[in-house]
C-alpha cells in the first residue's frame, strides 16, 4: 500500500485529521496555560495533553506545535494579545500550517502506531523500533536553528521498551525541543514520565462548543447539539461516531424500548436485535453496548438523586424517575450496569451473535424494571 491510502492511527472515522484542523473549540484555559508558560520565559521541554478521547487533545497539540515552529505571537502578528488564544490561529496559507497539514515539516516528528505489512493493519502499540527513530531526528540541525516539537499520539500506545527509550529524551531533552504527549488514560503511563512533564488537561465540550466544532469537522448536528453533547460526554469525536450510526436513533430506541417495562415490546426489541447482524452493522453494534451501558448509569444516577442534565430523548426524564425511585433501585440499576457490561465484554470474546447478546440485555433490564415495579 501507498503512504496515501495507509490508515491512520490517530484519524477519527469521519473527521478531518488533528494535523489538519486550524481551530479548536472549548480549550481556550489549557490554550492560555501554554501561552502563559511561553511568555513568561517558562516553556517546558514536556507537556503532557490529558482529557476524555475525542474532546481536541490532538488537535490542541497540533496547533501548539506550529506555534512554536513558526515563532512567537509579535514575531509573526504585530500588535496581537501574546496572551490571546488566537494567536495560535496560523492562516491557512501559512508554510508551517501546509508542510504539517502534508507531513512534510522537517522540524516536526509524530510518533504513532505504525503499519504491520505482515499482517496488512495497523499495530496494537507503538514500538521500541519507532521511538528510536527520534535519535535519527534529532541527529539533524533543525533548520535556521529555529524550534523542533514531538507529538506522541498517543502516549498510552507506547509499549514497555518504547516508553523507556522515550524517558530518556524527557530527561535529557535537546535544545529548543518541545514533547506533546498525547494520552487519554494518564494514570497508566510511567510516574517517571508523568513527573517530567507539565500537564495540560483538555474538557469535554459544552453544547455551543460542540455545535461548533462538529461543523468544523463536517459534521452537521442541526438541533441535536445538546443532546449530542450529553450522550457523546462532551468528545467531538464521539459525537461524529453518534452521528455516522444513527446513534441518537439507536438511543431514543432503547429508551423506547425501557418505556414499555415493565410489559416489555418483543416484537420492537427483536427489530432493534437484528438491526445488528452482520458484518457492516459491527460498528453499529459496539455504539449499542456503549448506549446500553450509558442508559443504564443514567437510571443509576437518577435513582441516586443525580438526574441528567440535559434529556436526550422526549420523556426520558420522567422515565428515568419512575424506573428508579431511590438509592435501593439505584443500586439495583448500578449492579445490572455491571453485570450487562461483563457479558457484553465475554460475548464479544467468544463471538457470540450480536442480535441474540443484545436480545438478552434488553430481556434483562425489563425484568429488573418488572423487579423494581413489584418490589
């Protein structure tokens, strides 16, 4: 395969790539933390982007990238407010923003999951082989002697090896360099690598960010920005996937569905089951378990006096009340979210049908409705 059409590894389904993204919306704090950091003469060598999957950590890792290769805000903008976001906006025609946009830029490196020719996929983990591909970067003088940045997306790919190969460059960085660490999940990354780099913590969108930001993307949410928001957690990239799939169709199903308890729609809930037989309705699947999951933490957290803040669906609100009427159906609700979730997990280990795995966690939660009603 061609460099043109190989996967890649940090693109969203759907989405233009981070590298390809001029602005971002509803990190404007982490944007001012970096830009606070720069002008006051204190840049890290390490910075360590963390927040929920798919809320612009790539993307803000991209844009501040640039900022640097390109040079300061009254280098490049005179009379600009160095301490305003949109300093870090490079024109579109800028060179810095072409040469990234085609992986082209000699003072950058992105370090990501390769492609396995063996197998013809992409790789489970970022190897030792590619992080040391570094040393090979910054063998060469970066040009002008201008400023060099990393990004690692993300860092929670990096295995064993790869991660120690990289704690040595935090720990003897090159001059005028800068790491962006892309993770989603930091806890799990090295103490040693967490304690060598400023962290920069990304949240999940509002509504208004979110309307924004997936017309950005392409995305299109017309009236369903809020409840995108809600479902999606505030993650760009989540919301693109709801909106590929139906996803607030497959939901407004199930809560439709959790209405008819605790008499149950066999018929509707066979419907729904076969919607997700075959091969091309896999991704359609997996977005189900997720809303199956998310719909019954809702119902935990409403019996827990934690109603939703937004309602995603017409009703749901009173629906959620009468299903879950206190901490004990909160609790009730709490232990089926777990129990449903670990068969989903052993059902799709051993490949069990979806239509008939999804028909059981359906039949379930109306018995634990029909349950709670007698009790």
């Amino acid at each position: 395969m061609s460099d043109e059409v190989l996967p890649e590894a940090d693109r969203i389904d759907g989405a233009p790539h981070p590298r390809e993204t001029r602005l971002l919306r509803g990190q404007e704090a982490a944007e001012r933390d970096f830009l606070h950091a720069v002008n006051t003469g204190r840049l890290h060598h390490g910075w360590l982007v963390t927040g929920p999957r798919g809320v612009g950590k790539a993307t803000l890792a991209w844009r501040l990238a640039r900022f640097l290769i390109a040079g300061q805000p009254g280098d490049a903008r005179p009379g600009t407010d160095p301490a305003d976001p949109a300093v870090l906006d490079l024109p579109a025609d800028d060179p810095v923003m072409r040469r990234t946009a085609a992986l082209a830029e000699p003072r950058l490196f992105l370090l990501r999951r390769g492609w396995d020719d063996k197998a013809k996929r992409l790789k489970q983990v970022i190897t030792v082989d590619e992080a040391r591909q570094l040393r090979g970067f910054f063998a060469m003088s970066a040009a002008d002697g201008g400023h060099r940045a990393v990004i690692v997306d993300a860092a929670d790919d990096l295995n064993p090896s790869a991660a120690n190969a990289l704690l040595k460059l935090l720990e003897e960085p090159p001059a005028r360099t800068t790491l962006f660490l892309v993770s989603h999940a930091p806890a799990r990354l090295l103490p040693t690598i967490r304690s060598r780099c400023r962290e920069l913590r990304c949240l999940p969108l509002s509504a208004p960010d979110m309307a924004q930001a997936l017309m950005a993307a392409g995305g299109d949410p017309g009236s369903d920005a809020a409840a995108l928001a809600e479902l999606s957690g505030g993650s760009v990239g989540e919301a693109l996937r709801l909106i590929r799939l139906d996803g607030l169709g497959i939901y407004a199903e199930l809560v439709a569905l959790l209405a008819a308890a605790p008499r149950g729609d066999r018929p509707r809930a066979l419907r729904l089951a076969d919607s997700m037989a075959g091969r091309d309705a896999a991704d359609r699947f997996d977005l189900t378990l997720r809303l199956v999951d998310l719909l019954l933490a809702r119902l935990a957290r409403a019996g827990a006096g934690l109603p939703p803040a937004v309602e995603v669906v017409p009703g749901e609100a009173e629906l959620l009340t009468r299903l879950s009427r206190g901490p004990v159906a909160a609790r009730h609700w709490a232990d089926l979210q777990q129990t449903l979730g670990a068969r989903a997990r052993h059902g799709r280990a051993v490949n069990l049908d979806p239509s008939a795995l999804l028909l059981d966690m359906v039949i379930r939660t109306n018995e634990k409705a029909a349950d709670l009603a007698a009790g």
